[in-house]
C-alpha cells in the first residue's frame, strides 16, 4: 500500500479474485476493481454460455461481481448462489486430499455432464486436477485461446521465472551491474596480460597530467545520472592525485554530476522522477525547499535523507534555484569529499610508498572531515525548527 501511494497509484484493476479483496481491505483509500467489472459482457464467446459459471470464494467480498460474472456466462439462474469452495482454500488440498476433492465435487455438483467455468486460476486449476473440465472465464475474450489440458506446476513456476528474469534484465540497474561486472572482468583479463600496471597507471598521469583529470571528472560528472556509485572515484582520486588535487577533481566531477542530474529532472524528466521515486519523496523536499530555500540543500548534502543520485534528480522537480543548487552543492558535498579523498590518499601513501605516517594523517584527516556533519545537524535541525514556528 506504501508504494502504491508513493507511486500516486489510484485506482488499481486486477484480474485476481483474491488480489481485488486483499488489496480492497489494506488500502481502502484506493479504488481496487475486478477486471470483470470493467469488461463489457458481449466481449465474451458464446462458448460459455453452454458451461456451469462457478463462483469462487473471494467473490463474496466484492460487491456485484458475482452478478456481472452471472452476465459475462449468461448464467442468469446463478445470480443468488453463494460463492462455492474448490477444495484448494487454506492449502487444504495438501492436509487433507480426500476432503478437498469432497467439496470440488460438491462445488461442482451442478455440473455433472457439463465443461465448468470459473473466473479463479486456483479453482480451475483444481478442478481439471479432479479430472473436470475446467475453463477460466478471461480464456473466452477475443484473441485469447482456450487452454486444452492443465498446466503443471513446473511449467507455472518456469513462466513466473522467465517474467522475473526479463523484468530484471530488462532494469537499467540489471544492466549497470553487468557493465560493471564487465569492465571489472575486463579490467583482471588485461591486468593479467599485463596490459594494466600500477606503473602503467602511473606512467599514464604523468605522461597526461590534463587528459587524465578531464577524463575522471567526465565519468565522475556522468556517474550520478546513471546511479553509479561515487565513492570508488572519490578513493581513487586521492589515491592517484593525492589530498589537494583528488580534492579539486572530486568535487569539481561531483558538483557537475549533481548539475546534469538536476537540468535533466527539471526539463527533461519531470513527470517521470516524480512517478519514478515517489509524490511523497517530492512533496516532502519541496516543502523543505519552499520553508528554507538552500538550507534544504545543505541539511540533505551534510546529512542525507536519501541517496545523492536521487537527490540530485528530487531537487530539480523543486523550486529551488539552479545557482543556489549549484553553489550550496559544492560547499555542503565538500566536507565528506574531503574525507573520502584523504583517506584514498593515506592509502595511496601506504601502497605506494609504505608511508605508516601517511595513513594515520589522513583517517585523522577523513575523521574530522566526516565529524563535522554530525556536529553541524543539531545546530541545523535547531535553525530549521526556529524557522517554521517563526512563520
């Protein structure tokens, strides 16, 4: 129910007897509809109206649908029957098999010479287990065939993985993931080869001191967009630059990775940021972005209430002002870059040049650095209350 509100989702239409009432009881804010509901009777073959409509116990919660299905199987004589149970409900058909088929044929017991439909996947499957021929209602619309025999469970669970697996690698996180399990496997394949050197590495930034840089802040400044994690680049920039310069590289890519991301939420992918994380994640940072203006920036860089890819593309469905974004980007980003850079660099120091002395300056340096957030967020916390009861 959460991610249905999240999502701004309304009105949700299922073809799942038992879904329409679970969801139905959970979120009673939301209208929830049975695809039966909605879909016109004359859309359905004549075919049914030979066969015995069964009722499935869940109908008996949603109102009129038992009678619009009666419509749909032009079985108007069954319009006051009670809902019957196939024998499957509460996993019976497990504890106690020869009950469950007592009450599939009680079920059934209208139907004796008869092809049964129904408008529940469990039931009709439960019904050609005992041997009836049994039909789902939907298999009667226009462009639908019929299924002729039962499914068998592991075909059901081969259909529901193959869903799974293109829904997946069909994501753009699927496909992130993958190019980086490729760049890293390509990475170890020329490492292996030789190819790739810490010398080679190094001999490359000395041998390219302004192409090397431009090519770090490019991948550092795209990063974000596509929800790559920042904080390898960070270590690695004060690993090969050091602490001043990894610092300058850093937050020069960070502040514009941030900016990409927020020119594309704002005139680019407005409608969809919104939908994608939620009207709750917008409203809640625009009303911060509204009271305090780029105090909300700051308060969410020094203390992140979401990730800094999401929040890059949250602010700008705000009303925030670019340059304000831009500036309090780079100064509140600072501190935390400073840290992780003097850390990459104290490591750097360590495998380089087995500096112990290195090491320890800069987790004193990342400490401070990492600290000051921390120390700042009462005093924060503490304006911004001030603020709101001032207004």
């Amino acid at each position: 129910g959460r991610r249905l509100r999240q999502c701004g989702v309304t009105h949700v239409v299922t073809g799942c007897v038992n879904c329409a009432k679970v969801l139905a009881s959970l979120v009673p804010d939301i209208t929830v509809q049975h695809a039966l509901e909605i879909i016109p009777p004359e859309r359905f073959s004549q075919e049914v109206y030979s066969m015995v409509l069964h009722q499935p116990c869940p109908s008996v919660r949603i109102a009129g649908l038992r009678e619009k299905a009666s419509r749909c199987a032009h079985e108007p004589s069954y319009d006051n029957l009670p809902p019957a149970c196939c024998g499957c409900g509460g996993g019976l058909h497990v504890l106690d098999p020869e009950l469950s088929a007592a009450f599939a044929a009680k079920a059934l017991r209208n139907a004796p010479d008869k092809p049964v439909v129904t408008y529940c996947v469990g039931c009709r499957s439960t019904f050609q287990k005992q041997s009836y021929s049994a039909h789902h209602l939907f298999e009667y619309l226009p462009g639908v065939s019929p299924c002729t025999g039962r499914i068998s469970s592991g075909r059901k669970w081969f259909n529901r993985l193959a869903v799974g697996l293109r829904m997946r690698i069909l994501s753009p996180k699927f496909l992130v993931g993958i190019g980086l399990l490729g760049l890293i496997a390509l990475s170890a394949l020329l490492r292996q080869h030789g190819y790739i050197s810490m010398d080679g590495l190094v001999a490359f930034l000395h041998e390219h001191p302004v192409l090397a840089p431009l090519l770090f802040m490019l991948v550092y400044a795209i990063g974000p967009s596509i929800f790559l994690p920042s904080l390898p680049l960070t270590l690695g920039a004060g690993f090969l630059w050091g602490p001043f310069w990894g610092v300058v590289f850093s937050i020069a890519g960070a502040t514009v990775g941030a900016s990409v991301a927020f020119l594309l939420a704002r005139y680019v992918m407005h409608d969809a940021v919104k939908n994608r994380f939620g009207r709750e994640r917008w409203q809640t940072l625009s009303s911060r972005v509204e009271q305090h203006g780029w105090k909300a920036v700051a308060f969410a860089r020094l203390v992140p209430i979401f990730p800094f890819p999401v929040l890059n593309f949250l602010f700008g469905i705000t009303p925030i002002s670019f340059f304000h974004y831009v500036w309090s980007s780079f100064v509140f980003m600072l501190p935390a870059c400073i840290a992780y850079v003097a850390f990459g660099s104290s490591m750097g120091e360590l495998i380089l040049h087995g500096n112990i002395e290195g090491l320890v300056i800069g987790i004193v340096i990342a400490s401070v650095a990492l600290l000051l957030p921390l120390l700042l967020k009462p005093l924060l916390k503490r304006r911004h209350s001030s603020i709101d009861q001032s207004r």
